[in-house]
C-alpha cells in the first residue's frame, strides 16, 4: 500500500443532508416514512428521502397516464417539445456544482468525474431536442393512382424509466430526454442508493415549464415501487439500467402486459492488444478504462486480451501506472478513483480476487480492500491480476470493481474467439496499427459497440446498448429515440369510382 497515490481526507465541508421527496403530478409529495443514504466515502448520512410504496406508485402511474391521454405533451408541436428540453439543457449546466457534490457523496465517486458526468448530460438533452424537431416518417404514393399510403411515428404512452447507482444523472439523461421529445410521458424511479440528483432533475424541469404529471418520480425501493412501474396495465413501457439479473426479472415482470422492455444491462468488456499497438496509448486507455468510475461501470474494461509476445511487457506498464492513480478523498479535485458504493459490495469485490488466487491467478498489485486514514474502509486498492483462465469468475463475470484481468493469446482468431467466449457483449476493444486486423476484429467481435485504438468515447449521435445477456434495444441517438415511437402505417383511399364492389347488388 505504501507505493500507491492516495489522497488523504480533505477539510470540505459536507453540506446538509438532502431531503428528497416524491414528484408526482406536478407537485412534491412527503411520505410518512423516509430512508437514508449514508455517504460510502466519508460514513455520514448525507440524504433522507421519502420512501414510496404501493400508493405513491400507483398515483404516479395515474398522473402519466392522464397526462399522456389527455395530449398536454403527447400532442403539441415537436417544436414546443424542444423549447422545454433546451431549457431543461441550460439549468443543467447551472446547476452543475450542486448537483455532482451529491452524487459524489452518495455514490463515493470523483467529484471531477461527476462533474464531467452531470455537464456532459446537457449534450444529450439538446440532441434530443434536435431529434423532436427533425423525427418523421415515411409517404407511399406508388400504391396505385387512388391509394396513399403513410407511416408515421408516435410516443409509445407511459414509460417506466428505473436507474442505477454508478450514474444516476447521466443514465437518466440517456432515457428521460429522448421519452420527452418522443412525446412520451414517464415515472422514474432511481436507485434507493443515489436518489438525489433524479429529485434536483425533477426540479430543473418544473423550472423549464414542463407540464403536471409529465415526469413523476417516485423514490425507493425495487419492491414494491420498482415492480408494480414493470407490471402495470396502465404502463406501456419500461427502460432499465443495472445487472442482468435483475434485467430478466424485469422482463418476466412486464410479461404479464406485453409492454416493451428495454434493457441495457452487465458487460465483461474486453480490450485487445496487438503486438504492433501504440502500447502507451493502450496501457493508458486500459488504466483509465479499469479505474473510471471505481470501476463500477458497466463500460469498464475488466478483462485484456494481450498478445503474448509483449504480455509481460505491456502488464507492467499498466502496474506501474496503476501506482500512480490517485485513490482517496473523491471531493479532493485530483482524485481519480474513490469509495466503493456499498461494503457489501466492497466485500463481493475482494472474492472474487480471491476465488482467483486459490484457482493459480497471479496479483501483479494491489487484491485487498484499502483503508484510508479519515474516511474508512469502504476502498479498493488498484488491482491487476494475471495468469487468468477464461474459465475462471474472475475472467467471466462483472466483477464491478477496479480490478483488472489479462489473458494472453497467440493468433487475432484466438483473440476474437476469447472476445467472444462471454455471455455478455456490452463494448469491446483493439490497439492495433493494422486496419485489417481492426476492421476483422470489428466485424467479428459481438459487442454492440467496438472502439478502436479508443476506449470509451461516446457521442450523443452514436446509439449504445449491447447484445445477448448485456441488453436489448439502444439507448441515446436516433436509434434511441426510436425506442420510444411505435410506427403506424394509414392506408387512405384517395379515389371514389374505381374500385370494384366486392358485392354485387342484383336487380
């Protein structure tokens, strides 16, 4: 522990504990009981909510789905629409400062990082703003000279919009945004661990003017606020953020209704490293890639795939890297990595490192949780475990941690079959100065995004969301924002005398 960077407590003073409460048509609703968020990072409670239940839910669900029947928003101008998510977009940006402290103190992530989280999700409310404006269907005029058919797009009606805890604003910034300039009208319901930042949206869009009963937020737990917004009748949509295993809890939930579930769930993302690669690009892109966001995020690329000839090599750039990454304080401005979310969690983390020792893994640094003097236990060293077997958890599961794995490989047919070998397909990776190889490994590889000589850049144009056990449909983008309009074809006889009666009257 001694040849890590670590930040000690800073003097910061916490600001009180944020008191949340239920939003629900239009106005904020106290509830008889309330839950606590005691920060992971510095040990005191640092939000009170009210805890919602059967009732709050059920009156949310109301208010979106008399707002949606209604038309208040479903049915005016796009342009209207937008006015509103541009607004939304500019109090974003003011109200940046205030809003990442929060998170930062209920998430135990860096305040630069939820900083950049909450300011970077004004892109996409004004992308999704520009969508409203531009959405359209198609016309058929080749039908015949009588006939003229038209497809348009519709909201699909109320959306259930459920969040987690690693990026509450930016991952309800990737749905609530694109549902409104759909037309649509939503509940939310955020992770009973960072509830906050979703109560100050609610009050960024009262401020812009949004209409009663658009967006209803309901906070706290999965049961039974989390599963009564997934069953409804009353509900035509849910979008989920978290594990897969809830994920498919959610989709045995909404099949009782049919509704549509969109999902954007684990990943076990892989980079792989070409022997011909910029290996200091890459080692720097696989250190950021591993310890962004404490590592729990579902983009985290916790498993390398390194060519064997520059394996050694390559491993020790990152360990000594990895010792220069500042862990610690996440309200110190230079800290890179903070707390971990829960000590469960910490817990689970440390297992796995573990399970691996015992299976012949070898820990190139760090394995243990960390201890910082000021703040707690609730840390984890920068980790990087090699001689992995692909059969090992380790090298399988989302660890959801700052804890690296690295395979090796001989051939790219090797490298692409080890990509693939995961029942997840979330995002994946090479560092190669061959454009062959990447374009083979881009093809090849089932992720529902691959970077190349990159990890993790993100645009708001470009749609994101995974194959087999990481998801299914796309969140941001036009694709995105496709998730939520159903098309209806109207089929419109233009012509009066030239169809033949299909029964004929006799005299």
């Amino acid at each position: 522990m001694k040849d890590l960077t670590i930040n000690a407590a800073t003097a910061f003073d916490l600001p009180p504990a944020f008191a949340g409460r239920h939003l629900i048509d239009g106005a904020w609703v106290d509830g008889p009981e309330t839950f606590e968020r005691v920060s992971p990072s510095h040990d005191v409670v640092v939000s009170r909510s009210a805890l919602g239940g059967e009732a709050e839910s059920e009156a949310a669900i109301a208010a979106a789905r008399s707002a949606f029947d209604a038309g208040i928003w479903s049915r005016i101008s796009a342009r209207d629409r937008a006015a509103v998510l541009l607004k939304v977009a500019d109090l974003i940006e003011t109200n940046v400062d205030r809003i990442a402290v929060q998170e930062t103190l209920e998430s135990g992530k860096p305040i630069s990082q939820a900083r950049g989280e909450v300011g970077g999700a004004a892109d996409l409310w004004r992308y999704a703003a520009s969508l409203a404006r531009t959405s359209h269907g198609d016309s058929h005029n080749s039908l015949g000279e009588d006939m003229l058919g038209v497809v348009v797009k519709e909201p699909i009606g109320v959306v259930s919009i459920i969040t987690p805890w690693n990026f509450p604003f930016w991952i309800l910034s990737q749905k609530l945004p694109f549902a409104l300039a759909a037309g649509c009208t939503v509940v939310v319901k955020p992770s009973e661990m960072t509830p906050s930042s979703t109560v100050m949206m609610g009050e960024l869009l009262i401020e812009a003017g949004l209409p009663a009963g658009v967006c209803n937020i309901v906070l706290g737990y999965g049961q039974p606020v989390g599963s009564l917004m997934s069953t409804h009748k009353d509900v035509d949509m849910v979008t989920f953020t978290g594990s897969t295993a809830v994920g498919k809890l959610i989709t045995q939930a909404a099949s009782g209704t049919l509704k549509k579930v969109a999902l954007e769930l684990g990943g076990k993302n892989p980079q792989v490293i070409m022997p011909d690669a910029d290996l200091e690009q890459a080692a720097d892109a696989v250190t950021f890639g591993v310890y962004f966001n404490v590592g729990q995020c579902c983009n985290s690329s916790s498993r390398i795939i390194v060519h064997e000839d520059i394996a050694e090599a390559f491993v020790a750039r990152v360990v000594a890297l990895s010792r220069q990454v500042r862990f610690g304080d996440p309200l110190d401005d230079s800290t890179q990595v903070g707390a971990i979310v829960t000590a469960e969690h910490n817990a689970k983390i440390n297992s796995y490192v573990q399970d691996a020792i015992k299976a012949g893994a070898k820990v190139e640094i760090g394995g243990a949780p960390l201890s910082i003097d000021g703040l707690g236990p609730q840390f984890y060293q920068p980790t990087v475990v090699s001689n992995v077997s692909p059969d090992m958890a380790i090298a399988r599961e989302e660890v959801f941690g700052p804890v690296l794995s690295v395979l090796t490989f001989k051939t790219l047919d090797e490298a692409i079959t080890l990509t693939n070998d995961s029942d997840y397909g979330l995002s994946a990776g090479i560092w190669s100065n061959d454009i062959h190889a990447c374009l083979e490994f881009s093809r090849r590889a089932h992720a529902g995004t691959v970077w190349t000589n990159t990890w993790m850049d993100g645009y708001p144009e470009l749609a994101f969301g995974g194959v087999k056990q990481s998801g299914q449909g796309r969140e941001i983008g036009k694709y995105g924002f496709d998730e939520f309009l159903e098309v209806k074809s109207l089929v419109m006889r233009v012509g009066r005398d030239s169809r033949t009666p299909w029964v004929t009257m006799s005299a």
